[in-house]
C-alpha cells in the first residue's frame, strides 16, 4: 500500500494527453447522416479561395508534422472558407494527433459527406488517422462513412448525371501550347435534396462523358495550343480517357493519352470495346480524316483500325461538342436528308409527329422516353441566321405537340425515366420536363454552366462564319491563379 500511494503520487515529466470527451464509454453515440454533397459546384473553388493561403501554410507545417501550427493553419482556412474540405480533413487530423478526438469528428464528417469518394475511402486506410480509428469517435466516424458510401452509391443511381464546371471557362492570355482545363468534373445532382454529389476527381479537366454497358469513359484535357489570331483553331494538345466503374468509381486501367488534335470522339464497339477517333484541323471550323483508334484499356494502347466510328458517340472540340446518335434512331421512322441530318416527320409507335415551323427535325437532338409514350425533338435551325431560333417540342402517342421552350441551344436531351425529359436550354441551365404534368418540374442553374454530356464554351450553336469571343484569363490552373471569391 504504500508503494501505491507513493507511485499515485509521483510527477511525471510529460503532460497528461487530454482525455477524449466520453472516452470511458466503450461505444460513441451514433452520429446523424448529414446533407451529402454541397449546394453549388462553385463550393469546390476552394483551392484558389480566400483560405487556400492559410492552407499553404498548413500544408508546409505538416511536413516536418508540427501538429499545433498546422492547427492554427488549418483553423484560420476554415475560419474563411467553411467548405475548403483539404483544411477540415488536414484540420481532424492535427486534431486527433492531438488527442482531440471528438473536436476531430465534425470536421472529417464535413469532407465525408461534402465528397466522399475523394476523403471517404482514404478515411479507412490513412495511417494519420489510425489511432483516431481505435478511439470511439473514430468507430463512429467509420460507421457513418459506411452509411454515406450506400447513400452516394444509391442516389447516385437515380440522380441527374451531369458536367459542371467550378467556374468559367477562360483562353489563356498567351498563344502556343499551354496548361488548360476545362474546369468541370462529373456530378450526379439529387434532385430531392437539390444538392450535387460528386463523381470524379480529375484536377477539373473533364470535357465530356461516354456511357458503355458496364462502364464509363470520361474525356478531358489538361494542354492546349492556344493559337495567335482569330483565324486557326484552338487544339486540344493532350486530351486524355479514362474508364471508371460507375458504381464505386475506380479507374480501370491506365489513362489514355491522346496525340494533338482539333476533335476527339469517343465511343463503344461491339462488346463495349472503346473505339477513339482524332481529327486535324481544317481552317478555323473544319475537320481533316479521323484517325479511328481501339484502345487496350489495361495498357492504354492505341491501335489504328480501318473501321468508322461507332455511334452513339461523343464528339468534342474546344469550341463545342455533341452525342452523334446512329443514323436509325431505335423506335423511330423517320427520312432523314442533309448533314446535319433532318427530317419532316417522326413516326413511334402508332403516330406520326408532323415538325413545325421549319419542318425540320435535328437528328441528334432525337429522343424517346423508355416505353415509347413520348417523344422529344428540336427544330433544326441555321446557326448564323439572325432571325431564326430553335425551338423543342414534345410529342405524346397521339401525334400530339407540346412546345417547351424557344431558345438559343443545343437542346441536348436524356429522359430520366417515362416521364421526365432533362434538357439543355440556351442560358447554361438544364431544365427538367414532366409529361405527367405537362409542365416544367425543375431547373438546374450553376453560374459556371451545366450540361448533360459534354461542355461547350457557349450553350446556343456557334455561327461558324464568327469567331468565338471568350474571355481570355492571366494563366494558367496549374500556377493557381486568383479566381473571384466564392460569397
């Protein structure tokens, strides 16, 4: 006894870690699931906003693991940013070296569920956290990154695929061949929390997204050769695809690099065999011969074939892109005339839609809803004339028409399910369409611009007897310019 009254009473030399808060109870209270994914794209600036500074600096305190200054850091970046999701995850980290373990769990739940295929699976193996892992909190943390991994995979698969940008697209200041980037990444937009979650992690250089059977190919760049006047082409220098799978979004294979072209095209052969295509310039709106490739996607190799490119497939410049559909449309009867093909009447089913106005239907712009009830089409207008303006009109099994918008666009169209038809309008929106109801149901507006399958500089068609005015930037991405702060 008195050697334990003693040895209770001695000092030590190093401070008491600080306890965690309800650390005695062997089980953490379950944390309620939070909102998943942010309310803006533009949320995902947070690199290049007020906080990136105090993040740099925390950055630099991790490496020689100076936990408290890293703290501060980190503390001052949320401070000015809330949504900067690097300085929460680095901020849960210095925390729990701290032994700060329920301070730790707030702001590691924050990246989680903000994005989760980027901070939720590194969670589990990141050896920073691994004794934050042991501890109640940490068990905790991992039972509700279980819980927002089946959320994200079951939204996911009801929800509005779509690309956005996290801000506006700008031409390098300077000619020649340069970093550049798109500025968008692959979001599935949940249309019941109105948020959008996100699906791939490519530094923001997606242009657009090709869907096989069983996989997905995404096409971006991160080069292009800026050229001097307005009277040459802008190429994509090194564009680049990569194959994920689209139900935990991992790579398959390597990444494929593609040689300088001005047009990339993308699209799956027989057995979901990823066929690639490249195109040189021919003036300033022209195209030479395609190069038509098959890829080996385990090795990333391309192989030159003698074959055309398969359609559907994604068609993509600097300037603009489309889903090309194959020549008969499934479900459709219809003769179609000229490139870019139209035609004056669509039979499905047992109607026929007589075309309106100009009495030319744009092939591409074609759509039927699963089960043939309904029919979505644009009217085929000239770019360049003034006075003309697309309109897109829905037809029922009656033949029956129904207009829902005139605008300047594209009118890409994908119907979600039998009855909701999603749409690009000319304002950089898309737009979702309820033929139960006969009326809009929704609009999705990011100020960036939002689209269903590939990014254009300009929602509405260009006039290719025009140059393209856009908006020219001090540099590049890669030397992190300063962007407008997100409010």
């Amino acid at each position: 006894m008195v050697a334990l009254v003693v040895a209770c009473g001695k000092k030590t030399d190093a401070p008491a870690a600080k306890k965690d808060a309800g650390a005695a109870n062997l089980v953490s209270a379950p944390i309620a699931l939070p909102p998943l994914g942010v309310d803006r794209i533009a949320r995902f600036n947070f690199v290049w906003n007020e906080g990136s500074v105090a993040y740099d600096k925390a950055i630099a305190a991790y490496k020689t693991k100076a936990w408290p200054q890293v703290r501060a850091a980190c503390e001052l970046a949320v401070a000015k940013d809330p949504f900067h999701l690097d300085a929460r995850r680095l901020l849960a980290i210095a925390l729990s070296q701290q032994g700060e373990h329920a301070a730790a769990v707030d702001h590691i739940v924050a990246a989680i569920a903000g994005d989760y295929w980027k901070y939720g699976p590194a969670f589990a193996t990141d050896p920073e956290f691994e004794a934050f892992r042991a501890t109640p909190h940490g068990q905790a943390v991992t039972a509700l990154a279980s819980q927002i991994h089946d959320e994200y995979v079951k939204r996911t698969q009801t929800a509005l695929w779509l690309i956005g940008r996290r801000s506006t697209f700008k031409w390098p200041a300077k000619d020649g061949v340069q970093p550049s980037s798109s500025r968008g990444e692959l979001y599935a937009y949940d249309r019941d929390s109105h948020r959008y979650l996100r699906l791939t992690h490519t530094d923001h250089q997606v242009l657009g997204v090709m869907r096989g059977a069983n996989e997905l190919a995404v096409l971006g760049f991160d080069k292009i050769d800026h050229p001097r006047g307005d009277t040459a082409a802008p190429l994509l220098a090194r564009a680049w695809i990569t194959v994920l799978d689209p139900i935990e979004w991992k790579q398959l294979g390597k990444r494929i690099e593609l040689p300088s072209a001005r047009a990339v095209a993308v699209g799956y052969g027989d057995g979901d065999h990823l066929i690639v295509g490249t195109a040189p310039a021919a003036g300033r709106w022209g195209l030479g011969d395609w190069t038509v490739s098959s890829v080996d996607k385990l090795t990333a190799k391309l192989v030159k074939v003698a074959q055309p490119l398969p359609s559907p497939r994604l068609e993509a410049t600097l300037d603009e892109g489309r889903v090309v559909h194959p020549a008969a449309i499934a479900g459709v009867e219809a003769a179609w005339n000229g490139d870019p093909a139209t035609a004056s009447a669509l039979k499905f089913g047992n109607s026929t839609a007589q075309v309106p106005e100009t009495h030319a239907a744009a092939h591409d712009s074609v759509a039927v809803a699963p089960g043939g009830a309904h029919i979505a089409f644009a009217i085929a207008v000239d770019p360049c004339a003034k006075d003309a303006v697309p309109s897109l009109y829905v037809a029922d099994g009656k033949g029956a028409l129904k207009h829902l918008l005139t605008e300047r666009s594209r009118f890409a169209t994908r119907w979600l399910d039998a009855a909701t038809l999603a749409y690009e309008g000319g304002d950089g929106a898309l737009r979702l369409w309820d033929a139960t109801t006969g009326r809009e149901a929704m609009r999705i507006d990011d100020k960036a611009g939002v689209a269903l399958d590939v990014l254009s500089l300009a929602s509405a068609p260009q006039c290719k007897q025009a140059t393209t005015a856009v908006e020219t930037s001090a540099g590049s991405d890669d030397a992190l310019p300063p962007e407008t702060p997100t409010p």
